[in-house]
C-alpha cells in the first residue's frame, strides 16, 4: 500500500512552525545577551563605585587632622608626684590636635625632677625600668622626687608589623586619660612583661589584661586600647621628641632611649645597678659635679623610627 504523500499545506505549516520556533529561539537568546550585559556594566559600575568609595576612606583617613592628646598629658608626658605613699598624676587638660606641648614646670626647691623617654619595645628602656622601678616608686610616693614618663613609638619597624610600641604607648595614655593614679603600676607592668625586639609583641586584648592586672580598672580603658584612641597623638609626640628640642635641657632632639634626665641633665651610667642612678640623682640634687658615672652598657636603642 502506498503511503500519503504530504499535501502542500502540511509542508507549509511544518516550515511555519520551524520558523516559528526560530524565531522565539532568537528572540530568547538576544534577551539572554541584554540581560547578560546590564549585568556586567551594573557589576563595572558597583566596582567602580566600591573602589572610589575605598579610594575616599583612604584619602579621608590620611588627611584628617590627628585626634586631642590624652588628658594629663599635655606636656607629652605625664607628670606624677606623691605624698604619704600614694603616687598621684599632676593634671592637666588634653592637648588639641597638632597644639605645641606646654613643657612642666622644672624642677624647684629640694625635690628634683626626674624625666624619662622611654619605648616599651627598647629593651634598655626594659633595663632601667626593672633596675630602678622599686627606688623611683619610693622616691614619688615619699615625695621625694617628681616622675614624668614620656612613652613614644621609636621602635614600630622592631614588632613584625604589629606597630608594639606605638600601641603599647597608646595603651599607657589610655590609662593616662581615664585612671592616670594607676599609670606607674601600668608602665611597671608593661616592662615586667616587655617583649623581645623583632617579635608581635603583645595583642591589644593582652595589653587590656595587662593594664586591669595592674590595678587600672575604669570601664573606658579597654575600648581606648582597642580603637587605639591616641595612636595619632603618639605618631605626634614621637615626631616632637625626635625633632625638636627636650624641653628643661639642652638636647636639641631624642637621640636613643631611654633618655633620662634629672633636672635636665642626662643621666648616662649603669641602666642595671640602681645604686649608680640613685647616686647620679644625690649628686644632681645636691649641686655636686656629677663625673662620669658611665660603666659600659649605656647604649641606648636606636633603631630607625618607622615614620
């Protein structure tokens, strides 16, 4: 039996229905490409935008003027006296942003005056410390002495990037700030567990552990330590220190620390036997010549500050 041949209509139709389906099938993947293309401009242009949103933080970061300084501290320092046992902090107001430090008063009358540049990563910093912590205490408490520690960020290139000394510092003006009677204890505490040059150093959650182990317990300290809150005024008083003149001396800049003074003249003895400071200090208070009081391991920390 012979099969139906198809008739002109059917074929018509078939042809129809092929383009039909062509047609849609176009139509479907120039959508596609439309819609693939909105999306890779939209996605240019939410980069574009992400980037120069990023480009602007930075920019807005490193323009924008350096915080006020820690209260107490407006001579870069912080001055501390006692009586009857107790060491207290000698107030003051925050200096303003980029403000001129006002220097303290120089020393007066039978109570000399010791001053101390210190970097809490420099280990010979760590020496005079541990040496002389105990005879410094009794001498501020008793009255005896005034005690300015000036903590700066000389040694950020020696923490494997971590920036140790300048968030060391930062941590110590935040006690300043907040709870400046417990600051000796601070400063005792972060040379008890000073780290070593070239290592991380401490984190910010140990440098807040630290701080409260070593009495200071104000609730604002451990959000001050971790935001850094004056981290631009170390960068600032550190520049002042390397550039400018010490105040009450005759230093033209910090050279190396520890820098010691008492009432301003530089102490260059022994940084590990406390007897040799405690006669350099004698000597000063007492008018007498004060010699060479030098043994051999003054050499102070001078690795090249990190701008």
């Amino acid at each position: 039996m012979t099969p139906p041949t198809d008739s002109p209509a059917s074929k018509k139709e078939r042809r129809e229905a092929a383009r039909e389906k062509a047609r849609v099938t176009r139509e479907a993947e120039a959508r596609r490409r439309r819609r693939n293309k909105w999306l890779l401009q939209g996605g240019l242009v939410v980069g574009i935008v992400a980037v120069l949103a990023i480009v602007a933080l930075v920019i807005t970061q490193s323009i924008k003027p350096a915080g006020p300084g820690p209260a107490n501290m407006a001579s870069d320092g912080l001055v501390l006296e006692g009586s009857n046992g107790a060491v207290t902090a000698v107030p003051s107001g925050a200096l303003a942003a980029d403000a001129t430090p006002t220097p303290a008063p120089s020393a007066s009358g039978d109570v000399p005056s010791i001053v101390v540049y210190l970097d809490y990563m420099c280990p010979f910093c760590g020496q005079f410390d541990t040496t002389n912590a105990q005879q410094l205490e009794e001498a501020v408490s008793s009255g005896a002495a005034t005690l300015a520690i000036h903590p700066i960020g000389f040694l950020d290139n020696a923490s494997q990037g971590s920036r140790y000394s300048t968030r060391a510092a930062n941590a110590f003006a935040c006690v300043a700030n907040h709870e400046p009677d417990k600051a000796l204890d601070v400063n005792t505490a972060l040379f008890a567990q000073q780290p070593e040059e070239n290592t991380r150093g401490l984190t910010n959650d140990e440098l807040v552990t630290l701080v409260q182990g070593a009495g200071a317990t104000d609730d604002q300290i451990p959000s001050c330590i971790k935001a850094g809150d004056f981290e631009d005024w170390v960068a600032s008083a550190t520049q002042r220190a390397l550039n400018d003149p010490i105040p009450n001396s005759s230093l033209d800049k910090l050279a190396s620390t520890p820098l010691v003074l008492v009432n301003g003249q530089q102490y260059q003895g022994s940084l590990t036997d406390a007897s040799t400071f405690a006669q350099f200090v004698a000597e000063v208070q007492n008018g007498a010549p004060t010699g060479d009081t030098s043994t051999g391991d003054t050499e102070g920390s001078t690795a090249t500050p990190t701008p």
